[in-house]
C-alpha cells in the first residue's frame, strides 16, 4: 500500500467517433450524465481522494474543454495540448512531467458509482510499488452497462491478469481506471502509442496487476450506451 496519489490524468483527447452524431457538436468529456460532465464526475471524484493537481489532455474541441475546466477552482488543473492526437499511451507520456513518480489516470468515457470504499482508494491500497508498475480496475461484463463485446481480461486468484487471447471470451473488462509507476514509460520511444502496449509490457514482466470494482459501472462509448445510462441513472442520487 502506498500513500493516496496527489496527481491525475484525465484522458479528454479523443474524437470519439462511436458517439456520432452526439460528439458532432460537443465534445465526449463534456457529456452530461445527471446534470454534471463526464469530465468533472471524473475530476470530482480525483478530488475527493485527495489528489490536488490533475493533467487533461486535449484536442478535439479543446476549447470547449477548457472553458469547462476554467469554470473549477479546485483540484489545480493543467491542460496538455496535444496537436495532433498521440493515443492514450503518447499522451500520458507527453503529460508525464506534471505528474509524479506514481498516479492516477482515468478515461473520459467511463462513469462509475462506489460501493463500501472508493475504487481510487482500492487501486492505492492494493498497489505494491515494489512488485507492480501498473493496476487496472477491472469490471465484470457481465454487469458492464452499455458495454457489448469479447472483455479483455482473466484474472487469477492472486490478482494477476492475463489479456485474451484473438479468439477467447474473458470475463473482465479495464474499466477506466488505473494507477501506474512512471517507469513503465521508461523503455518506449515513439510518441504515439496505446497504453495497452504499457499493460502488455508489465504482464509479461509479472509487474502487471488488478483489482474488481465492487459498485456500478457505465461505458459510453456510444449513443445507445449513452441512453442506457442516462436511464439507469435517472433514479440515482449521484454523490460527488
């Protein structure tokens, strides 16, 4: 167990191209789900747990992004323009001086309601910096919101996670979440790649690990997740 992580990414680079025709006018992490965006959800709950600076990427719209993050006093937000998109691994990478040797990073298509504890809290609490460089959130699928499709992982008794192989099902998807070491960006050179080659890097080295959110999970990754959301949640009381 470590100390809780005092800064963030938020991931708010993306075209989101699966959204369209929503994203046409407004940007995925500007979506609304219950009145507040997808983006401050997101930094909202980074808050609560104590982080104090979070980095945002941005690209499509970015100016719409960053009138809405001009609107928050707290945590202290810093934006990362990305002029031409770098993927999820390029743009941590690219954000990696704000961000300490070890911290959060969170999609901006995810939202997600805790159970008994917070699940950034679970992610510090079960991360051994000493064995791990990365642990993922991961989320049943079969209890996935608006998500449709194969999963990405198994995962053992001890937490250890193996990703699917073309032609396998597996039970657990990455739900959005994760914290990460620095150092697992040490060995990669481009400036544009997914994190999943950082994921996939860490398995094979027996540094990769995971843990199952416990509460509510929603993907909206495209307009009928959006609507299936939006209808689950409309009889939630959301606490920030």
């Amino acid at each position: 167990m470590i100390a809780l992580p005092r800064t963030a990414m938020v991931l708010a680079a993306g075209l989101g191209t699966r959204l369209r025709p929503v994203t046409e006018s407004i940007p995925k992490p500007l979506i609304e789900i219950n009145g507040r965006t997808l983006l401050d959800h997101a930094i909202d709950r980074l808050a609560l747990v104590g982080v104090e600076r979070v980095v945002v990427n941005v690209h499509y719209k970015a100016a719409m992004v960053a009138a809405q993050l001009a609107r928050r006093d707290h945590p202290r937000i810093e934006i990362s323009h990305e002029p031409e998109l770098l993927d999820t691994g390029g743009g941590v990478a690219r954000a990696l001086p704000l961000l300490d040797d070890v911290f959060f990073v969170v999609n901006s298509d995810v939202f997600w309601l805790d159970y008994k504890d917070r699940a950034l809290q679970r992610l510090a609490a079960a991360f051994d910096p000493e064995r791990m460089d990365a642990i993922l959130l991961l989320q049943r699928t079969k209890t996935a919101v608006g998500y449709e499709g194969s999963g990405d992982y198994f995962l053992d008794p001890l937490g250890t996670p193996r990703r699917r192989g073309e032609r396998e099902i597996a039970p657990f998807i990455f739900g959005g979440l994760q914290l990460l070491h620095r150092r697992v960006f040490d060995a990669v050179a481009e400036r544009r790649f997914s994190l999943n080659r950082i994921y996939d890097r860490a398995e094979r080295a027996g540094r990769l690990h995971a843990i199952v959110h416990d509460g509510e999970w929603y993907h909206i990754g495209t307009p009928e997740g959006l609507a299936t959301t939006r209808a689950r949640l409309g009889s939630h009381r959301i606490e920030r």
